[in-house]
C-alpha cells in the first residue's frame, strides 16, 4: 500500500474526543452527538396529488390533424392548460386544441369546452357572491405572424365565428354574442419562437 501511513489512534485520546473503539469500528458516545452535532438535513419528499403553483408554467401535448405532437405553453391554467380561466368572466382558449391546422371549423374537445364556459358565463354567482347575469359576450380571435396579414385576419375572423355560433346555442337568445378577428394583432408573446406562436394562436372570450 503506498501513501503515508497515519499514526495509531490510542483509547485514551479516542475517549476525549467522544469516540469508542470498538474492535475495528469507530463507535460515536452519545456526547460526541450533543456537543456541536448538526441535525441531518430532512430528504425532500414528493407528495403525489399535491396542487400545482398557478404560476409556473404548465406544458400541454397536443396532436393536430396529422399526428404531429407540439406543446401549449401557459403561465396560468385552469384544467390541463387548453382553456385558461382569467377570472372577471374571461377566458383564453388555445386555438391548437380548438382547430385543426389552418382550420375554422371546432373539434369535439373545442365544443366540450366552449360548453363548460357557457354555464360559468350563465351562473349569478362569481367568485363566491352574487353576480349580475351576464348580458353580452365579446368573442376575439387572434393568430400567430406567420402568413399574410389579410390570411390571418380572415382565419382569425372565422375562428372567432365559429366560436360565437356555439356559445349562441348554449347561452340563448337574451345574451348578445359578438365576434371578430384581430389577426396578428396584440401578441401576448413573441412570434420569434415555436413557443410563442402557439401562445399567441388563441380565442379570448370575454363575459360582461
């Protein structure tokens, strides 16, 4: 074995220093444990179920129309990301679940949330105090920069409509549904990654 050799440690001086030896073993005295000892620092442990910090961003796989996976990205979300609840009777639903690629015409899932939207949107209780109803509803679509200008602006427009032709059946005739496309206008992020665009590529309805 090479290396310097380190010298016997005697009995005595192992009992100062609060250790036993102990055959071969070094055994800690409860007084070696009291003086100056640190606590063991507790092992973080996941706890299965527990609630999700709204302000963290929240990741959602999508298939679109031809398979290909891309990923929803929101900082606040109420589900699974897909729609997200901005309280005031205001939502912003992705455009990515509620069409198909470069399409205006909703899928099953679009239909299912636009539904659950609507009967927030009917209750007299918001937030936990009565509410008044809600009288009219202002549907806005909005895409990424990707295209033309005037493309844009008419996929967002017939997005927008085809939103408003379902929450109009599912609210009825005493609240006045409007709709209209912004285009590429209002970004609420940047068009210059995959990211953003999907973020930008939504429907935002709003309730008053």
């Amino acid at each position: 074995m090479t290396g310097e050799s380190k010298p016997p440690v005697s009995v005595a001086s192992a009992r100062l220093a609060g250790v036993m030896l102990v055959g071969a073993s070094l055994v800690l005295a409860p007084q070696a444990l009291a003086v100056g000892a640190a606590a063991p620092s507790p092992i973080p442990t996941l706890v299965m179920g527990s609630p999700v910090d709204p302000n963290e961003a929240v990741v959602l796989p999508v298939e679109d129309v031809v398979g290909k996976t891309e990923k929803l990205i929101f900082a606040e979300a109420s589900a699974d990301g897909a729609v997200t609840d901005r309280g005031g009777r205001e939502f912003t639903l992705a455009s990515d679940v509620l069409f198909a690629f470069n399409k205006a015409a909703l899928t099953s899932r679009a239909r299912q949330e636009i539904a659950r939207i609507a009967g927030v949107l009917k209750s007299s209780d918001q937030g936990g105090a009565a509410g008044a109803q809600v009288t009219s509803v202002t549907i806005t679509g909005y895409t990424d920069d990707v295209g033309s200008d005037s493309y844009n602006l008419g996929l967002s427009s017939r997005r927008a409509a085809a939103v408003r032709g379902e929450l109009v059946k599912a609210l009825g005739s005493r609240v006045a549904v409007t709709a209209v496309g912004r285009g590429e206008a209002n970004p609420v992020a940047t068009n210059d990654s995959k990211r953003g665009r999907q973020a930008n590529r939504r429907v935002e309805i709003r309730g008053r």
